[in-house]
C-alpha cells in the first residue's frame, strides 16, 4: 500500500504513473521453519546393505538361544542342533518429489531458486518419511506386549502405560513419574541402560520443565534443544520432543526404547535434473527415496499412551 496523500497530488511510487520510486524485493528469504525429525537417533542402520531400488530386501540372521538343562551323575548327554529364523527387511517404500522452473524466471531471477526449492524439498522428504513411520501400525504391534498397556512389565506385570480407550494422564506432578515407569518396563526386559531414548510430544516437554527437573542443565544438556529436538536426559534416557508423533483425539503415543529395537535402510535413488520434454523452455529436478524398516527386537522398546492433564 503506497504512503497516504491528499487527493490531487500525483503518486511518484511503482503503483502510479510516474513511478519514480522504485519497489525493493529484498535478497532474503523468509525464514522457514521444519519439524524436528528423530528417525536416525532412534533406529539403526546396521543392515542397510546396497539398497538400488524399492522391493530389495535386506536378510538379517540371528544367534539361536542354546538350551541350558539341569545334569546329574550318570544321564545320558542329548545334543540339539541349534536353529534360528531370519528377518527379512523389505525396502518396500518410496516418496518422490518433483518441481519445474521456467528459463526466463530462473535468469531472470536475483535468487537461486532451484537449489533454495531442492534443499525444502529434502527437509520435507525427512518429515514426509518420519510422518509415516509414527502413523504406521506395524511399528506398535512389534513391540513385545509386556513394553505397553495398563499392565506392562514382563516381571511386575502391573506397570500402566496407557492403552487408546484410557491413557494415563500426564501432568507436571507425575511426568517424571511415568518417564521413570517406562525405565523400569525396560530393565524387565534385561534391556541395555546405554543409549535409550524417549520421543515425546512437545507439549509433554513443557511438562518436564515446569516439574522439579527445570531446566535444561539438569538433564545434562545446558544448550538450546537442536534440529533433532534433543532436551536432555532423565533416568538415563535422551529425550526428543517431536510433532509428528501418532496422535488420535486428544491421545498421543510417546515411544522409548533403544536403537537395537528397529532397523531403518534407505537410500536416494535418483536425483534428476531434466528439461522439459515439450516446447517449453524450462528445468525439470525430481528425486526418489526408497526406504524400508522392520522390529528386530520387540523386546526393545515400548509406547507410553498419554493425554494432556
């Protein structure tokens, strides 16, 4: 909107007829902001393999449990053979994107603008692909079913994390309460106390720093949270707050675990930089994704289904 005048005085700005005074497009960009994404601190790569194209699969072996029986004098020795199933991990997913730019308006343009459209375009491919690792089902009926539930523990068997019909209720009073309960779910299952991690909702961060453990210095971590959303540590997990968890209603479902529970492969298929194939005088980038993962190790991880007290 051009500055006000009195009627009949003549408008020098770009809208009027003279337009002596030009209009400024500034050289910067609009900051833009991204949900943190978690997937690489809480799932491991150790099976990635040579990934080429979507529909390889990915054999991961395993060590068969040896049995262990009691002996007396004289019995005679019975010998098993050993034998364990393979996991297979499919790479049986794949997100693309696409974007076109004309000639003109690239030249013609005081801002790279391919590579600014390209570099969102791998912020939403991380996003895109978090999004649906939290909403897939299979990633909860994978987990070991004393890891979640109002009756969770494999020894104490009355530890409640919440079910979809009735989540706990997570306030600033028992927050810690909860994080300390989904420990113990773990140390039931003889799981390592290294390297656990705890993917929460942002608004049960804000609860955490409204308790008795308020800041970040007394969790381990004085500095701002980062990209990934690391907030510290509590009960010897590393907190991430995340967006993009599943959440149904007013219920969210918080995952705690350790990296050995799912594996995660990936791989940038192709990314192309194309003309276009008509008259047109433009540029064509495109990219593909292909991505697969799998639990290896139910007994590794659990979810906490909470709401907002």
């Amino acid at each position: 909107m051009a500055f006000p005048r009195e009627p009949g005085h003549p408008d020098y700005a770009a809208g009027g007829r003279s337009k002596f005074i030009p209009e400024i497009w500034s050289g910067k960009i609009l900051t833009k902001y991204y949900d943190y994404t978690v997937l690489s601190q809480i799932t491991n790569t150790d099976y990635e393999g040579e990934i080429k194209k979507q529909g390889d699969t990915v054999i991961i072996r395993s060590i068969p449990d040896i049995t262990v029986v009691d002996h007396a004098i004289g019995q005679t020795v019975t010998y098993e053979r050993p034998e364990s199933q393979a996991i297979t991990l499919l790479i049986d997913k794949g997100k693309r994107w696409a974007i076109e730019l004309d000639n003109i308006v690239k030249v013609q343009s005081d801002l790279p603008l391919l590579n600014k459209w390209t570099d969102d375009a791998a912020m939403q491919m991380k996003i895109s692909i978090e999004r649906s690792f939290f909403n897939d089902s299979s990633i909860y009926a994978g987990m070991a079913a004393a890891n979640a539930g109002s009756s969770a523990g494999r020894i104490s068997g009355d530890i409640n994390l919440g079910t979809v019909a009735s989540p706990v209720t997570i306030s600033k009073d028992n927050v810690i309460d909860f994080i300390v309960d989904c420990g113990t779910v773990l140390d039931e299952q003889n799981v390592p106390e290294t390297g656990r991690w705890f993917v929460i909702p942002t608004w049960m961060a804000g609860m955490i720093k409204k308790s008795d453990v308020k800041d970040a210095s007394m969790m381990g971590d004085g500095t701002s949270v980062l990209r990934n959303g690391r907030i510290g540590m509590i009960d010897r997990f590393t907190l991430y707050s995340s967006n993009l968890l599943y959440k149904t209603s007013n219920k969210f479902v918080a995952l705690f675990g350790v990296r050995d529970a799912i594996t995660f492969a990936t791989q940038i298929v192709k990314t192309d930089h194309i003309p276009t194939p008509s008259d047109a005088f433009a540029e064509r980038v495109r990219g593909l994704q292909v991505y697969g993962y799998k639990t290896i190790k139910p007994e590794a991880y659990g979810a906490l289904i909470i709401t907002k007290g």
